[in-house]
C-alpha cells in the first residue's frame, strides 16, 4: 500500500469536510439572521403582490417597444 498516497488522501478529505462544515455554518447564520429581519418586518401579502404586478407590468411594457 502507498502510505503517502494515503496520507495525502486522507488530507484532501479532511480539508473538504473542514469546508463544508464552515460553509454550512456561514448558511446557517445567514438563515437566521433572514429569519431574524423577516421577524422585525413581516411580508406584507397585499404589497408584495402589488410589486409583483407592477414588476410584470414594467417587463410586458418593455417587451412590446
């Protein structure tokens, strides 16, 4: 067996499972402070809908130019 193969191997592994652990923490604070933000101002349905129809309106209008 090749023992520095291996080695380096087994590096490669731990350095991408450091990653992703790092990396699923970042999302995870990330979430809860979305969470946090849309605690502080919920969603307004009645808006948000307007916005959307608006947004439509604006893209449609482009279209046809």
């Amino acid at each position: 067996m090749n023992i520095p193969f291996v080695l380096v191997c087994l590096t490669i592994i731990a350095l991408l499972i450091y990653s992703a652990v790092r990396l699923n923490r970042r999302i995870n604070e990330r979430l809860a402070e979305l969470d946090a933000e849309r605690e502080r101002n919920p969603l307004d349905p009645f808006s948000a809908l307007m916005e959307l129809s608006r947004l439509q309106e604006e893209h449609k209008r482009g279209r046809h130019k």
